[in-house]
C-alpha cells in the first residue's frame, strides 16, 4: 500500500477515533505500545480528577460506596468488570491487583495446590524471565516442586502425569509468536495438569478467550496494550470451577469476603476477588478504568482484525524495501503471530537507537532483535507506512553507525 492508501484505509478505520486522543510528542512514530501504552486525554483528565477532586476535596470519604462518592472500595470490581470482556472471562473471574509478578505467584502457588502430590511445573525457555523466577522462588519456598524449562516446541512432549502445572506466555515477549493456547491447555488436562498463561503480550491487542481455551488461571499485564499507564495493577483470572477451591498464600484483608468487619478470621471473598490482596492503588487503578473507558463499543475481534492488518502491512513493507537487511523472526502466518513484529539486524541496539533519533520508537531485545508493537488503538497505516521509510533510510545510510548510537544504553 502506498501512502494515500494507507490513508484512506485509516479514514474509515472504526477504531481511529481512539487515536485521536492519543497524547504523543510532535513527530513521534510510538511502535513500543506492547511495552508501555501511551497516555489518553481522558486518562490524563481523569487522573487530574481523582488527585484534585476525589483525593484532595473527598478525602477518607471518597473510599465509601456511596452514590455520590468515587466508591474507591468498588474500584477493582468495576475495573476487573471492564477488562473481562477483554480476556473473554466473566467479572467475578478477574481480580485486579499487584503487579503480574505477584499475580503469577498467587496463581502458580494456587494451581499448584488444586494438584497436590505431582512434583512437576512445567515451563518453556522462550518465557518472560521474571516468570520462570517466580515459579522457581515458589518452588524453593514449597520445597517439593521441580520447575521443568524445555524449548517451546518440545512443551506437549512433556506433558504427563507427574506436571501439576503448565504455565506459558500466549504471546512470546521476543519473537510475537503465539501459542495455540486452547491446544496445549487441552493438552494438559488430558494429562490432569492445570494451566496458568500469561496474557501479558495479549490483552488488548488480540481477541483472548479464556472460557473458549477452558483455561484454568491466567495473568496479564495492562500497561502495555491496554494502555493502562506505568506500573498499572495487572489481573488475575481463576475459572469458575475453582472458586470453591482455590485459595491465595497471599491473603490480604481486600481478599476477604468481609474487609470491614474487621474479622479475626480469614474468609475468603468469593471468586477471583480472594486474590485482591491489600489497600488498592486508586491513582493507578483510577488511571486504567479510564484507559478501558476508551474501549468500551470496541470488540476484541475487531482489535486483533487492526493488529493483524498492521503487522501484516509492516511485514510487506519490511519485504518491499529492507530486501535482505533483516530477517523477519515474527511467524509470517498471522494466526501465529501476536500484534508485534521483531527484525533481526546484527546491530540492533544502535539501529533501534537511530530510530528513536527519527521519531520512530520502538525497542530492542539482546541480542540482535528490533521490536515493533502494532497496538491496534494507537497506531494507523500511515503510521506503518513511515516507520518503514525512517527504517529504510536509518539502513540505507548507516545512520545507526555513530558512537552516540553504538554507545550501550541504559533504558528499555
Ligand atoms: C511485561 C511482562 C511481565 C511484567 O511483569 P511485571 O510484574 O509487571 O513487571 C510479566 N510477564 C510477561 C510475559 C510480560 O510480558
């Protein structure tokens, strides 16, 4: 597609009028959305409000669920009620809370003991690093527990009877492949396991559907895709079948089913909410409410048709003009991809570093990856059209080999 193609194809893009109120610089190009989701006008006048408003003039009384009040007390189940639709779960499924970190410990240590007695959680190389930490500071904490790592292709074969746990990214970080999610998680109930995915590089961009896979536990992230702002809360999700069972090692007084009661005694909410922990962050949590606001009339088949229109267009582009400067590693194949596409290039760090130089920022993964997120929200054709010129010109010129771009850098 040429320019005014590219154009012409945003006109009618029923999802451009959320771009719109996109707060980026003059002359930036942001592909890093699958990274940190850029800053909304409403979220910015949001958080004015719930600072200066809510917080300032409301004081204590702004946490009571009264009607005239925020209610910060209902704050993460209304929250988890806009996000639901986003991972294809019921309200009750979601607790929002913590960081993905905290969630996925909670999840693991959770579904580790719905398989009491099996001494296996089985993991893949390809995953995010603070996951397999995490499973392994759960696995030296509880003591009888072997985290299994194996390449991400190999993971059914090591599917058997003694895996109490499967825990995977849907989307890996680095590459943007997809896993078939509602494969392997069939796969490992065949084997009596349960499964606990990370959505982190999913939701928000791609059409996740967590009763579809008849998935069992998952986490995600919401400052990436769902734009949710830096350090936003994350989200748990626990499939109905396991709320009569499943129990947190966390238990915070916001997980019970009572907080004000102010009981001596631990009883769980019902739910996924026995997974809030402590005090909600409202400035954080204020800020994703309003990020999720901006989706509402907005369906994640949709979401995922735009992110596949996109990657799709960069990949030609990339195949059009780059001829044989960089390898395309993100699958080719869209159901296989998520909404990222990663570029091989020997020197990654400081053509990415060039980039950003020109407007055009995305990441770079060591040790030779350049990554582009395509969030479906914030991002246009044209957008597409001239990263791919800037990245064109950055190789064509050797603009990259300078020592101010050679030079190691510190951020992202
Ligand atoms: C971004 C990401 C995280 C982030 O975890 P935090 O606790 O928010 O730092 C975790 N897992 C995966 C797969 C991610 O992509």
């Amino acid at each position: 597609m040429d320019r005014a193609r590219c154009a012409a194809w945003d006109a009618t893009d029923p999802l451009g009028r959320a771009r719109d109120a996109v707060l980026l610089p003059d002359g930036v190009i942001y592909l890093d959305g699958n990274s940190l989701g850029p800053l909304h006008a409403t979220v910015a006048a949001r958080l004015r409000q719930v600072i200066e408003v809510e917080w300032g003039q409301g004081l204590i009384t702004s946490w009571n669920p009264s009607t005239r009040g925020p209610g910060w007390v209902g704050l993460p189940a209304r929250v988890a009620a806009k996000l639901a639709p986003w991972v294809g779960a019921d309200a009750d499924e979601i607790a929002v809370a913590d960081s993905t970190s905290v969630d996925l410990f909670k999840a693991l240590a959770a579904a580790r003991q719905l398989r009491p007695g099996r001494g296996v959680l089985l993991t893949d190389d390809a995953n995010f690093p603070t996951d397999r930490y995490v499973a392994e500071g759960l696995a030296d904490l509880i003591g009888d527990l072997e985290v299994r790592v194996v390449p991400t292709d190999e993971v059914a074969s090591h599917l058997d009877d003694q895996v109490a746990v499967l825990t995977l990214t849907h989307v890996d970080y680095r590459t943007g492949a997809r896993n078939d999610a509602a494969a392997l998680t069939r796969a490992a109930h065949d084997v009596g396991a349960v499964t606990v995915w990370d959505l982190s590089h999913s939701t928000g961009a791609l059409a996740v559907d967590l009763h579809a896979w008849d998935a069992d536990l998952a986490v995600g992230c919401t400052y990436k895709y769902l734009d949710g702002g830096p350090g936003a809360p994350a989200f748990l999700y626990l499939a109905r079948r396991w709320h009569e069972v499943a129990s947190t090692p966390l238990r915070g007084w916001f997980g019970h089913d009572r907080p004000f009661a102010f009981d001596p005694t631990y009883v769980p909410a019902t739910g996924a909410a026995r997974f809030l922990g402590g005090t909600p962050p409202v400035l954080s949590l204020s800020a994703l409410d309003a990020a999720l606001d901006l989706r509402a009339g907005i369906s994640p088949l949709d979401a995922e048709a735009k992110a596949r229109t996109l990657t799709s267009l960069f990949i030609d582009l990339v195949d059009a003009t780059l001829g044989g400067q960089v390898e395309v590693v993100t699958p080719r194949e869209p159901a296989a991809r998520g909404a990222q596409v990663s570029l091989r290039h020997p020197q990654a760090a400081a053509v990415m570093s060039a980039l950003i130089s020109r407007g055009v920022i995305g990441d770079h993964r060591p040790p030779d990856l350049l990554r582009f997120g395509f969030s479906p929200l914030i991002v246009r054709a044209v957008d597409v059209h001239d990263a791919v010129e800037v990245i064109a010109d950055v190789l064509a010129t050797d603009a990259w080999d300078t020592p101010e771009h050679r030079a190691p850098r510190t951020v992202t």
